[in-house]
C-alpha cells in the first residue's frame, strides 16, 4: 500500500516483514529494467516508530524536540511531527520548516546560541519564543529584537568523556562564568527559563550525562539564588543511534534518569527536554551504491598512476580500486563532517570466498573523494552493487552536487504495524471492501494510488476510499 504524504513523498507500507536486502534488490532490478544504476537510499520509517515508543518507554520524563539539521527529509520530520515530538532548529529556514508543517512554535526550541539578526526578528515574528545562548553579544542582540524571548542558558559539560563530535570547542558558556552572563541578563531585563548542555555528538560514555546533569544542577541553584524563576532543563543531544555503538541507548537512559532523579526530580515540576538528533534516524536509513568504474593496482608498491596496471605480473598479488556514484561530496560528507566510521555489505552474496585489499572512492574528480581506503573485499564486477547501514544522520542534510553528481532519492517504507500505529484511522479505511461492481473496473487499469495521488499533505488525512468507491459506482 502506498501512502502519499506530502513534498512529492511516497510511503510503502508492508504487510509482512520483507527483508531490507529483498527491498534493496527489487529497486535494483527496477533501476536496472529503466537502464539506470543511480545509488539510492532505502528508509525504514517503523525503525523511527520503534526509536520513538522506546524513548518514551525509558525516558519518560524527557520530550524529544528533534534536531533538524541531522536529517531535515519531509518524510522524516512530518512523521516526528505526528508522532508527538517537538524540534530543534538552527536558523530561519529551519524553523520554517516545521513552521509549515503545521507545528505550533511553542514545540521549537531555537538551539542556536550564536544567530543573526535577522533571524531572530523571524522567530520573533513567528512566535518561536524559547533560544538558547551562550554569550553576552547574544543578550544584547535578542534585548534588541526580541527582548520577550524564554532564554535558556548553554554551559558547557565536563570535558572528560569520549565523544565522536565535540561541540564544547565551539559553544557553551563554562559554569564559573555562567553568574557574570546572568547578571547581565538580569541588568537587560531578560527572561532566562533555564539551562541546557549538549555532552557532544556521538556520546561514547553514559556517564557524560550524569556529570552534565550535576554540572547543571548548580548553575540552576546560581540562577534561582539570582531571582530567576528556572523551570526548564534542556539535556541535549548525543543520544546513540547506530546499530552498533559503544554504548547502547538503554545504558544512556539509566544514567540520565538516575541522575534526573537526583537532581531534578518529578515533584520539582522542572520541564526536561532533550535534543535528539542521530538517535531517530541513524539505523532507518540504508544507501545502496553502484560500483561505476575500477582499478587494478599493485597491492605492494607504491601506487605510481596508469603504469601500475601495466606492470601487473601473474606473481603480483592486485589490490582493487573501486569507484561508486556516491562520495564525500554527497552522502559520504560524514566521513568528513561527522567523524564517521562507515561499512560496505554486498547486496548479492559472493560465491568466490578469497577476498583483496580493496579502496572505495567516490565518483567525483577530487583526490579527497575517498569513502574507504584500506577494506577487504572479493574481487567485484563494474555494475555490482554495495550497500551501507546506518547512513541516516548527518548524511543527506549536508550533501551536495559537486561535479554534478546527483543526489540519491530515498525509497521510504514502513511495517503495516507502525504505519497504523501512528494512523489508525486509516486502517479502518483501506479495510473497508471495494464494491463489487467497482471490481471490473479497477481492474480495466484504473490504478487507485495513482489516480487519487495528491500533491498537498494528505498525512494523516487518508485517501477517502469510500469516496473513491462511490465515485466508481456512480
Ligand atoms: C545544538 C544541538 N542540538 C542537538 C544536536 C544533535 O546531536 P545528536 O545528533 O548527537 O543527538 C546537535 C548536533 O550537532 C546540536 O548542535
């Protein structure tokens, strides 16, 4: 069944557990029967279903407010958007957005502690009211255009933890200048509701959290001794999203709600929120590449450009030079950007066991366009097909179209379950049986999906099949 959902997004959903490899193989084969080997992206939206009921299972206290910038897809967010969550957003175009999904502006948090001007003269004018700051300039600028705004105070966490981004480098005002910051708040007249820390992208130790969470803590009984009337804790991103990761969401959750429990427990009536970003969307999306071109080299000498291949000798043990039609200028700006550990699967198992040091280069003319550069792999024909997991954050969102290489389009599905849990109502209308003397003509190729396909947002306002039915049997 397919779900039209707004933006020129389809959904399929599936009534029954296909495999993600049997998906990635029909839309091949489909590519394949149009003469195409465009790389695309396979997303599961139940997996972003499932993240969200396990969130509310073990962090109960904390609403989600969405970071845009990991993934900003129209499947994506209109999905959060009516699964409940709220959003964090990070300029103008951002906030807009969500703005036109229809999302109230009390559900956006601004969580960017350095804006322009003109930016926040938008939030203003658009009533997205609560911004998180860092610094005196900022106070300044938001006196100036928006001195109604509910500030939230960004400390910087402890340092000591492993992480995989380190935003500390660049934001968060450190504890012991936090009452110099607030007293200038206080001498503006500014509206400061609370304080908010990000541990660092990719967060590699629970305990980051908890040490966040004290750190917090006192800031807060800083501000309530200097008159503030502190009722909101924003804890952040850096949530795990991954299939695999040093440390897994539960451990995260048991942490932070221990020390939530602490520190800010229930009867204080504090609001707590988060700024989940990888956690939603890391593992739902999958990106298969083709292998557009490749090279044989000399695995133990030096590379020494078009000679190489020449001097291959039966004796020479090869290496393999593959080139794919997505790259660091595209997909792969993880690698770059996000510090990011990728890992190519192969869509059709190898009968041929023996395996050679292989590199994966993208398809760009640019040296620096290399997605591995030392993996085994069997040797691969020209036209075979890779995929990679976990490819949903911090991917797409700051892609680009160096050289002129196409983005991948992104082929979204769902499970029937998840799909209707989060519209039941449309389960009771796709149920409802086509009249009879509908069925003649249905089957005369009349394509009800493609028939009654609709450009505007019909998320959560299903195809009307009664009206379909009726419409056929007049
Ligand atoms: C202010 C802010 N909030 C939230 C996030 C999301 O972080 P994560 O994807 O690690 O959850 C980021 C990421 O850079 C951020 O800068």
């Amino acid at each position: 069944m397919k779900h039209y959902i707004g933006n020129g997004c389809v959904v399929e959903s599936l009534p029954y557990n296909k495999s993600k490899t049997t998906l990635i193989t029909e839309k091949i084969a489909s590519l394949e029967s149009e003469h195409s080997e465009d790389a695309f992206f396979v997303a599961d939206l139940g997996d972003i279903v499932i993240k969200y009921q396990t969130w509310r299972e073990l962090l109960p206290r904390i609403d989600p407010f969405y970071a845009l910038k990991c993934n900003d897809d129209h499947a994506v967010i209109k999905l959060l958007a009516d699964l409940g969550t709220s959003f964090d957003c990070a300029s103008k175009a951002e906030i807009e957005k969500i703005l036109n999904l229809g999302v109230s502006p009390s559900r956006i948090i601004y969580a960017n502690p350095c804006k322009q001007k003109s930016f926040i003269r938008y939030a203003a004018k658009h009533n997205v009211k609560t911004m998180t700051f860092d610094n005196e300039a900022e106070l300044y600028k938001v006196k100036q255009s928006f001195p109604e705004a509910r500030l939230v105070l960004r400390i910087l966490p402890p340092a000591d933890f492993k992480v995989q981004c380190n935003l500390g480098i660049k934001f968060g005002c450190h504890p012991k200048k936090a009452a110099q910051l607030l007293t200038k708040a206080k001498e503006l007249e500014l509206n400061v509701v609370g304080i908010s820390f990000h541990v660092g992208s990719g967060a590699e130790e629970a305990e980051a959290f908890a040490a966040a969470v004290e750190q917090a803590y006192y800031v807060f009984e800083l501000g309530r001794e200097m008159g503030f009337n502190f009722e909101l804790l924003d804890v952040g991103g850096g949530f795990p999203g991954q299939k695999n990761t040093a440390i897994t969401f539960k451990e995260v959750a048991e942490v932070l709600n221990t020390a939530l429990d602490r520190y800010f427990p229930s009867d204080t009536g504090i609001r707590i929120i988060a700024e989940p970003g990888r956690y939603f969307v890391a593992s739902a999306f999958t990106l298969a590449v083709n292998i557009i071109a490749k090279r044989i080299v000399l695995r133990d000498r030096p590379i020494d450009g078009d000679a190489q291949e020449m001097m291959l000798t039966p004796n020479d043990e090869p290496a393999f030079m593959y080139y794919v039609n997505d790259g660091v200028y595209g997909s792969f700006n993880c690698l770059l950007f996000d510090h990011a550990k990728v890992q190519p699967s192969m869509v059709q198992d190898c009968q041929d066991e023996n395996t050679f040091t292989s590199s994966i280069w993208g398809p760009t003319c640019d040296g620096l366009d290399c997605i591995m550069e030392d993996c085994l792999l069997p040797e691969l024909p020209v036209g075979a097909w890779l995929f990679f997991e976990d490819m949903g954050a911090y991917t797409m969102s700051a892609s680009t179209c160096f050289n002129g290489m196409p983005r991948p389009s992104c082929h979204f599905y769902c499970s029937e379950d998840s799909w209707y849990y989060l519209y039941p109502e449309q389960k009771k209308k796709t149920e409802i049986r086509i009249p009879s003397k509908a069925i003649p003509i249905l089957k005369t190729g009349l394509d009800i999906h493609s028939s009654y396909e609709q450009t505007d947002d019909v998320f959560g306002s299903p195809l009307n099949f009664d009206k379909i039915c009726e419409d056929i049997t007049c």
